[in-house]
C-alpha cells in the first residue's frame, strides 16, 4: 500500500498546541531570574531562584493527572475533541500568566496566581504530549512514521528557539528597569496570539482513521488494561523519556539561569547558545526522524544517546575552564546535533509501542510520569546540587544519570511495532 499525501491539517493541529505548550514553559523558566525577584522575593537570591525553580516544576504534578484524564478522553472521545480541550485549557494559563501583578502589588496573590496558573498548564499540558504524537503517528504512511513524529519533537525545538529569540530580545533590548516593570509579560502576550489559532484549527479537524476504526472494533480505554496488558510498554516507554526531559530542562530550560548565576555571563548573550542549539534540533530533528525509517530506530536512538553521555562531561569542563559565550554557543551546538538523532526518531519510536486504542493513554502515562520526576523539578534539583557540592559540573551529573536510564529503557523496547494504523486504512477502504 502507498502512503498518502501529508495530511497538513493533522500535523498542524497537532504542532500548534505543542508549540504552544512548550513556548510557554520555556519562556518561563527562561524568565526565572526576573520572575523570582517580582513574585518571590527573598533576602538572598539562591532563595528566590529556589522558590521560583520549585514553582516551574509544581506544575508537573498535575501533569500524570493530566495525561491519564485527558489521555483517556482522547481514547474514547478522539483525538480532536482532546486537543481542542487541551489548547483552550492552556491559553487560559498563560492568560493568567501575563496579567499576574506582581509580589509589592498584592503580595502574597501573586506568587499564588502564578501557582495555578502552572498547575492548570501543567494539567493541559499533560494531555498535550500523548494526543498530539497519536495523532501525528496514525495520520502518516507506515513507511514514514519517523518522518512525521519528528514534527513533535521539531515544534518543541522550534518553540524553544521562538522562546529564545523573545527572550534575548527583551533582555538586550529593555533596560533592568523596564523589563521588571513589564517587559516579562511580552512573552507570555505574544504566546496568547497563538491560542485562538491553535483552538480554530483543531476544532475543523478530522479524527484519524486509526482512532475511528479502533472505536468501533476495540473495547473502551481503561487505566487498568493499559497497566494489566501493556505495563513494559509503559515502563520502556517511561525511561525512553528520561533522556528527552533532562536534556531540555537542563540543557535547554535552565542554561540561561546557569549562564548568569554560574558562569557569569550576560543573560541576553547566553540566549544566542540557544538560538543556535534549538535552531540545529528543529532542522536535524525530520532529517533524523526520516533516516529512521529507513535504518531502524532503536539503533540510532542508542547511538545518540551514547555519544551524548560521553560527550556531555569534558564539553562542560571544557566551557567551565574558561567561560565565554562562544564557547557555551559550541557546546549547546554540538550537543544539540548529538541530541538530534535521538529527538528525530522519538515520536514514533514509543508511539508504536501502544495499539491505537490504548496510545493516547499509554503516551501519556509514560511521558508525563517521567517529566515530572525528572524534568519538572530539574532546575530545582540542579540549583540544589550546585550550591551543595560546590561544583559547577553538577547539571552534567543529573544528565550524564539520566541519559545512562535511557539507554537501558531503548535497549529493551521490543523490536516489534504495531501495523494498526495501515490495518485500519486497509479496512476503512
């Protein structure tokens, strides 16, 4: 059987959100020294940052409610009646986000709007990861499902680089005054922009072939069958996400905060390593992604991630020898092209680890569980490490541990993958 066209209403559906998604974490965390002095304001700054790391990563807590919840919806209610829900729950976040006053305002409020604003991101968000990928597995031809799930993995970077260039914007263009005073808000403003066009889009989408045929032919999702019949699914899955959270909330996420508190460097100029960093994922990851359906997918996802786990330690020794932005742009680059061969083939490698009707469910619970453990509270815990063991190589730790998690949970994915999507297009016809 031939693939069809690209259906470029299901990949945009499905981008719109996740780029909405991940804009929106990203500029907060890349915001966290101004937000940690306007809502968390403390007498020292290690206290401040602490409190506000800890608020970036609340957030992920809701986010296994989310995806069981949402996933579930999105099981039995389709895929476009999830994601519509999903992207209005999230602009109503990052509404709450732009317009929060801040701590001299209203005092003790303002940290708790900017509380639940994350947890209403979070629980939106965990329904997000899941839907989207099934969404974007079941719409591609079965000889290009790596080409297609690469879309999820591309709009996180490209969201990531948005974030960056927003951010060194602002902070190279508005004074220290200007930006407390309202220049943090800009990113979150510009991000609303996004919601209502995300929200038109998947409410005149189709649900997939897949989910339709799985509807009619399968039993109802249940939390109990996903845990009783796909428990290694779920547990592979779950340590193939280790990797990709402690990469971007590490690596990405927190590394203009590790720029200015660490190693000293302007915070604008720390943006231009992310710029070219994210820059390189959103282009190599579809390269990837499409290489994957030709040589395999596990065997390039253990490579890349070997090569990372091996590189990460002296590039990072290397940068903390002698701090420049230079040598911080070299590092995120090559890290980011070593990265690439893993985030490419990502979507699809556990998307095919679940049957259709189960893979909203089975994503979510696999990918939020793993977030919020290691992702979420990943600043929290390096800030943590740094000031403990007094080392500036402490991020490279929790990655370098992280990374090795992964590289078990790969290697035991089963090798088989499941044809349910090309079934359903079969019988459908």
């Amino acid at each position: 059987m031939t693939g069809r066209p690209l259906n470029a209403r299901a990949v945009t559906a499905a981008v719109i959100g996740n780029a909405l998604e991940w804009y929106d974490f990203t500029v907060f965390g890349f915001m966290t020294v101004v937000i940690a002095r306007l809502f968390f304001p403390s007498e020292s700054d290690y206290s401040s940052i602490l409190l506000t790391t800890a608020t970036f990563g609340v957030a992920f807590v809701m986010r296994p409610v989310g995806g069981i919840v949402l996933g579930l919806y999105a099981d039995r209610a389709g895929r476009k009646a999830a994601l519509t829900l999903v992207i209005a729950l999230m602009t109503l976040g990052i509404f709450l986000l732009a317009i929060a006053p801040p701590y001299s305002a209203i005092g003790i409020g303002a940290p708790l709007i900017i509380v639940f604003a994350r947890l209403l991101q979070g629980f939106s968000a965990g329904g997000e990861f899941g839907s989207s990928t099934a969404l974007l597995i079941e719409a591609a031809p079965f000889s290009k499902r790596g080409l297609y799930g690469s879309f999820q993995m591309a709009s996180q970077a490209a969201s990531l680089l948005l974030g960056a260039l927003v951010g060194s914007a602002i902070s190279r263009g508005l004074s220290p005054e200007a930006l407390d005073s309202w220049g943090w808000r800009v990113p979150f403003i510009l991000g609303l922009v996004i919601g209502p066009i995300g929200l038109y889009i998947r409410r005149n989408m189709a649900d997939t072939e897949a989910f339709l045929h799985a509807q009619k032919t399968a039993r109802r999702a249940t939390l109990g069958e996903v845990f009783q019949s796909h428990s290694r699914e779920v547990l592979c899955g779950l340590g193939s996400v280790i990797a990709l959270t402690v990469t971007v909330y590490v690596l990405i996420a927190y590394l203009p905060t590790f720029a200015v508190k660490q190693l000293k460097l302007p915070l604008g100029q720390s943006f231009t390593a992310l710029i070219v960093g994210n820059l390189l994922l959103t282009v190599l990851s579809p390269v990837a992604g499409a290489w994957s359906d030709r040589i395999g997918r596990k065997g390039l996802s253990l490579w890349s991630l070997l090569i990372t786990l091996v590189a990460i330690y002296p590039l990072f020794a290397w940068l903390g020898a002698e701090p420049s932005v230079m040598r911080l742009v070299i590092v995120q680059s090559l890290l980011s092209i070593a990265l690439s061969g893993y985030y490419g083939p990502f979507g699809a490698l556990i998307a095919e680890l679940f049957p259709a009707h189960v893979r909203s469910t089975g994503l979510s619970l696999a990918y939020n569980i793993a977030v919020m453990i290691f992702g979420g509270f990943g600043p929290f815990i390096v800030t943590w490490l740094i000031r403990v063991t007094e080392s500036q190589l402490a991020p490279t730790f929790y990655v370098m541990g992280g990374l090795a998690l992964s590289l078990i949970a790969v290697a035991c994915i089963p090798a088989t993958r499941h044809a349910d999507v090309d079934e359903a297009r079969d019988i459908v016809r």
